[in-house]
C-alpha cells in the first residue's frame, strides 16, 4: 500500500478557480446564450505584440538552422544580462544571482524546498491563494497576517518570529501598494528577526507611483533579506508562452546548526536537480520584450489595461461604493453591500452575467469585498460599465 501525501487532506476541498469554473459552467448550462464578461481570473486579454511574435518565428528558424539543444538550468545569459541591465541596473548584481523560470507560480511554492520542514510562513490575509496552498502542501506552519481596510490594505511586521513571509505588491487582490516607507520597516523587521522575505513583483510594471519601488532591491539592506519574484505573464502577455524570473541576492543565507549556506547555491542545486532548462524560443521572445518596439508593444498594452482599471474604479466608485487599487495595480478591490462575497459573486454572475472573483476566495480577512480585474478588452470594459450603470439600484440593494 502506497501512502500518500496527507498534507492534501488540509486544503480546502475545493479550489477558489475551479469553484467559480463551475458556477460559470452551470449558468451556461441554464443559459447558452448568457453574454458573459469575464472580470475574474486575471488571465490576459491581448494577442501578443507583434515583435514578439517575429522572435518568436525567428528563434525557431534559428532552431531549425542551429542546434540548441538543453540550455543551463538556470537560463541563458544573453536574457539574465539583458534584465540585469535593463531592470537592475545599478544595484550591483551578477548574472549568478538571476535565475530565469517558466513563470514564478513553480518558483514562489518550490522556494520552500529550502527550508526546514517545520518552518513558519507568514502570509498576509487576503492572499494569492498559491503562497497558502503550497505551504499547506509542505507541511509547514502558517501564520496569518490580517491585511485590513483599517490599515490602508498595508500589511504590517507581526510581534513573532517568522522564518520566511511572503509579500506582494502591488498586490494581489487588493491592488495596493506598499511605498518605500512600508518595506523599509518590513526590510529591518526581517533583519532582526532572521527572516527570509519572499516578494512577489508579478504586477511591478503597473506601478506609477514616485514613492512606489520598481523592485525592493531599491531600498537599503533589502539584498540582506529579500528574495524577488517577476514575470513576464502580465506585463508583456506571456500567460501561455510562461517566462518568469528570481532574484536571489548572494548576501543571503540559510542555517544548518552552525553552518550557513548560501540560498543562491542552494537554489542553482536545486534547479540542476529538478529543471533542464526553460524553452530557447520563450527566452528569446522575453529577451524581446526589454527594449525597443518590442518593449514599447508591451507597455502600451499594459497602459491599456492599466486605463481599463481607472475607468472601471471611477465607474464603481460613481455609483456610491468605495473602491481600492486600480493605481499601481491591474486590481479593483470592491468594497460590496454585503459581508456574504459568494452571494454576491452569484448575483453578479446570475443577474449580470459578469465574472469576478469573490474577496473570501482570497482568506478571511477578503470578505466583504470582490476583485475585479482589469485585463479586459476596451469591448468587455464599456459593456461593464454599461450593466453596472443599468444595474446601479440592484448593485447598491443589501446597502
Ligand atoms: N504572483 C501573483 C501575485 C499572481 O497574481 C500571479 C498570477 O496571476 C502569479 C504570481 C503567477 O505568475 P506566473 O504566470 O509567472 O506563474
């Protein structure tokens, strides 16, 4: 008899993306027809951007004149040091310290690999369901850190040690933020405390806010403390191609008894182990993204979403509700009529057949709110507004 890995005995039964999969499924089982506009999972809603697509072409032709078989675990050169120039420039990092992954999901759950088996995670409630599952997955201890409307959404240190926390910002759901000021107390928190910050950049190229940071590498002491996660999904459209990367500075360490080891070794160990490389193609088609046409396509796209989210806050927030995020963030943070967010997610979804993602899918501390997302075609965001103008009375009815 094979035993199994009791640790999925924990998680809740049913997964926050399928659960909505099946309401959808079930209303277009009722209604064929039912217009839907999809404003939940935050998948991308542009084709990609033409120079991207002519790397793309480009790298298999090369491939098809060259070999280029299995590339380095850690991913080429030519794409670590292009993004070190381009998005690191001046903070004093070596190609050695970058390492290119197939999207960060794998890298944000697998970064646990390194640590002790019954080590502590902070996760900040509401959350991106990922860092949540994945330690419950690993067995290790949780430790929730209430995110609240009182605070701004702004996470705050916790009066306990932590082995490792996960932030991210601007984040996922509430579409907040954090200034230099809050991830310098963050940042010298975790030097007293020993603790590894996991910070998740996903939405780093949505910021426009001056007292924003790009990368928590701007501020001092974050290289002694911080490891960064970025990706490519949402800020050139790579949500099917999968293009990510870590930052893991060469100043951090981990302990066993009294000897200490590099995180960076540790990592490129574990990568030689469990990766053979990320595609030739992808990598090229990334490598495309950092300047030139190929970066002016891809941030004009997220100028678009980035728009779609200040008109659809201003359209909310119009009709008499409050809402967050939508600044340095493809997020609208809704604050609902209602402290049930299922009932509402139905509501919306029955009645006005719009798809969002319901607060308490995120945690505990997401109830009474609902995210919606602004990758949406310039189509999807007028019907929006046109239904929630139409429907302002039953919108605002459990007010
Ligand atoms: N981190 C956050 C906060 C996200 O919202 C997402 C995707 O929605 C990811 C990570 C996953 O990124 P990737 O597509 O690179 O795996």
């Amino acid at each position: 008899m094979a035993l199994m890995n009791i640790n999925f005995l924990q998680l809740s039964r049913s997964y926050l993306f399928s659960t909505i999969g099946e309401k959808v499924k079930a209303l277009r089982e009722r209604e064929k027809e039912a217009p839907l506009l999809n404003l939940g999972v935050g998948d991308i809603a542009l084709p990609l951007a033409p120079t991207i697509v002519e790397s793309l072409k480009d790298a298999a032709d090369d491939m098809g004149e060259t070999v280029h078989g299995y590339g380095s675990a850690e991913g080429h050169l030519f794409l670590r040091e292009k993004l070190l120039e381009i998005e690191y420039g001046g903070l004093g990092f070596s190609a050695e310290e970058i390492f290119i992954s197939d999207g960060i999901v794998r890298d944000i759950c697998d970064i646990q690999d390194l640590f002790y088996h019954d080590a502590t995670v902070g996760i900040i409630d509401p959350t991106y369901p990922a860092y949540f599952e994945t330690t419950i997955l690993a067995g290790k201890k949780i430790h929730l850190i209430p995110c609240l409307e009182e605070n701004g959404f702004i996470p705050l240190p916790p009066d306990q040690k932590l082995d490792l926390v996960y932030l991210c910002s601007p984040n996922n759901p509430t579409g907040i933020a954090m200034t230099k000021a809050h991830l310098k107390l963050w940042i010298d928190w975790a030097k007293e405390h020993n603790t590894i910050l996991l910070f998740d950049a996903a939405y780093e190229k949505f910021i426009t806010s001056k007292d924003v940071p790009k990368t928590i590498y701007e501020i001092e002491g974050a290289k002694e403390v911080a490891i960064e996660f970025r990706s490519f999904s949402k800020s050139a459209g790579f949500t099917g191609l999968r293009l990510g990367y870590t930052v893991i500075p060469k100043e951090l360490f981990l302990y066993s008894n009294k000897e200490r080891h590099s995180i960076t070794s540790l990592w490129r160990l574990r990568q030689d182990i469990k990766t053979n490389g990320i595609s030739y193609t992808v990598q090229k088609a990334g490598f495309a993204t950092l300047f030139g046409a190929g970066k002016k396509e891809v941030e004009k796209q997220v100028e678009l979403y980035a728009n779609n989210g200040k008109k659809l806050k201003h359209c909310i927030e119009s009709l008499g509700f409050t809402c967050y995020g939508g600044t340095d963030s493809p997020y609208i943070w809704w604050k609902i009529p209602t402290t049930d967010s299922w009932e509402y997610f139905d509501f919306l979804l029955n009645e006005l057949h719009i798809i969002t993602i319901p607060g308490r899918g995120f945690g505990l501390s997401g109830e009474g709110f609902m995210r919606l997302s602004s990758f949406i075609t310039e189509e999807t965001l007028n019907q929006t507004i046109n239904r929630f103008c139409n429907h302002g009375d039953k919108l605002c009815v459990m007010k």
